[in-house]
C-alpha cells in the first residue's frame, strides 16, 4: 500500500519484533519464577507463553508506535509483553473443556493436555493479573499508565474479549445474523487488537486526531482477522494451523463462512482490510508497517 522506507523487508521486521517480544516475554517470566514456589504453574505459564505464536498483538504496539514517533524502548515492551500475557491467558481459558474444548494449540497439546484442568486455569489467571502489573512498571507518567490499565481491562473483561466469548458460548447451534455475529467479533477478537493498537499509540504520545485514525484502523482489521480465520479454518489443514482444522463446523458455531459462504467471507475481509487503509492515510510514511500487517491479515494461512 506504501513505499517501504525501511531496509528491513516485512518479514524481517516481522521476525524483528517476534524476537524483541520473545526476549521481554521470557525476562517477564524469569520475574515470575524467581518470585513464585509454585514450580508447576510457573511451568504451565512458561509453556503457554513461550510455545510460539504470531505475537500479532505485540506487532501492532510497535507499529502503532512508529506510526506516531517514538516511546521508550523498554516501556514498548513492557506494554507488548502484557498485551501477549493477557492474550495467551484467553487462549488456555477458551481451550477448557467447558469452553472449545481443544486439544491442540499452536501445534502442541493445549494446556490443560499437557498439564491438567486445575493447573490450566490457575496459570491463566496468573498471567492475566501479571498483564496489569506489567503495565504498572513502566516508567510512563503515572496517568498514562492508568490509561493503558483501563484500556487492556475494558478490552478484556465484561465489555469486551469476555463478553464476546460468552455470547459465542451461547451462540453454538443457533442461526446469528451477520450483524449479530460482526457484535460478537468485534468483543472476543477485535477489542484486545483495537486496545494494542491503541496502546502504542498512547504510548507514543499520539494526538486525539491521531488516536481516532487509529482506533478506526484497528476496528476494522480487528474484524477482518477474525474474518480470515473463518476462511482458515474451511480452507487451511490442522498442521499449518496448529489447532484443529473445521473446529467450528464441528461444533455447529455460526461463522462467517457458514453466513455468507467462503468468496462472500473473502469479498468482506477485503473491504474491511481496503477501509482499514484509508483510515490511516493521513499518518503518511510512518504507518507503513500498519498497511503492511493489514494486508499480512489476509494472506496469513494460519
């Protein structure tokens, strides 16, 4: 979409920031053990957080970051690597038995496979509450910190990745409109990709013009990434997904390509990614990593 001004191809800054989240996620949890007694559910936190991953998230913080200008490097990822710990806890949660009830995660047996139930749910909770102590050692001022707090909790809880997931939970077996299922969407995947893109952006020091291009930006790639994986999960295989391949169909869930058929699905991932674009325009150059991860949202095949 834009002239890459950067030496670094796409796929090197991809695996650029991939290794710079990796090295912050594993000093993260070197916090962890060198705090905790609890041997097994450090072990279980380790095994969920460091079992690869697209570290989606995190991308977006550095992008929406550069968008801007500039922030600390270490304050970036420290914000990247609780935006990945509170994500990573969704996931062990949403792979529970009274949840999806997966067994396969990233390509290795899920976290309550490898360890048990008991020990899946304690691990997910500890890394949802050291997501917000994350965020609190920053060395942002002090109300930029709050900000970035209530951001990732609205994202995350009641009105946002909880509540998605609770309406998916009672959505299985029935007929959504598509309208009812974009709802859906826009809590349980979208609200955490919104609040990382926000999160850069704020850390970054972005103006409210700013702000606005790029919560229009997030929105719309949040929604077109759960699109994708709709398509994914009919089109692609269960090796280069790393979870079950027709899980969804398999448990009678309304998706998108169930709505609207697989060329409709695709059709609407590809408007929403060309809106996405126009909403961040007005950034000029420095966004060019954020029109390179929407279109990186549509040619994923995992």
């Amino acid at each position: 979409m834009t002239t890459d001004l950067s030496p670094l191809s796409f796929g090197e800054y991809l695996d650029r920031c991939q290794q710079r989240v990796q090295r912050s996620l594993q000093l993260a949890l070197d916090g962890v053990a060198g705090t905790t007694t609890a041997a097994s559910l450090y072990g279980a936190m380790r095994y969920s957080v460091m079992n690869g991953g697209k570290r989606v998230r995190p991308l977006l913080i550095y992008a929406a970051a550069e968008s801007i200008g500039s922030a600390p490097a270490s304050d970036l990822d420290l914000i990247a690597s609780a935006f990945e710990f509170l994500h990573c806890y969704s996931l062990i949660h949403d792979d529970l038995p009274a949840m999806d009830d997966d067994d396969l995660r990233r390509g290795l047996p899920t976290c309550h496979k490898q360890f048990d139930e008991a020990t899946a749910i304690l691990a997910g909770d500890a890394l949802q509450a050291e997501a917000f102590r994350l965020l609190a050692e920053t060395s942002l001022p002090a109300p930029i910190q709050i900000q970035l707090v209530r951001l990732l909790a609205q994202a995350s809880g009641s009105q946002g990745m909880v509540a998605g997931q609770a309406i998916d939970l009672a959505a299985v077996a029935t007929m959504l409109t598509v309208s009812e299922l974009e709802t859906m969407h826009r809590l349980k995947t979208g609200a955490l990709i919104r609040a990382a893109v926000l999160a850069g952006g704020i850390a970054a020091g972005a103006s409210q013009s700013q702000l606005d291009c790029l919560d229009r930006y997030a929105q719309l790639i949040g929604l077109a990434f759960q699109v994708q994986d709709d398509v994914l999960d009919v089109e692609s295989d269960t090796a280069t997904l790393g979870k079950q391949q027709g899980a969804d169909a398999a448990r009678d869930k309304p998706t998108y390509a169930t709505l609207l058929g697989l060329p409709g699905a695709k059709a609407k991932a590809a408007q929403l990614i060309a809106d996405a674009h126009a909403a961040i325009a007005t950034l000029g150059d420095g966004a060019q990593r954020l029109h390179q991860i929407a279109d990186f949202i549509i040619t994923r095949r995992k």
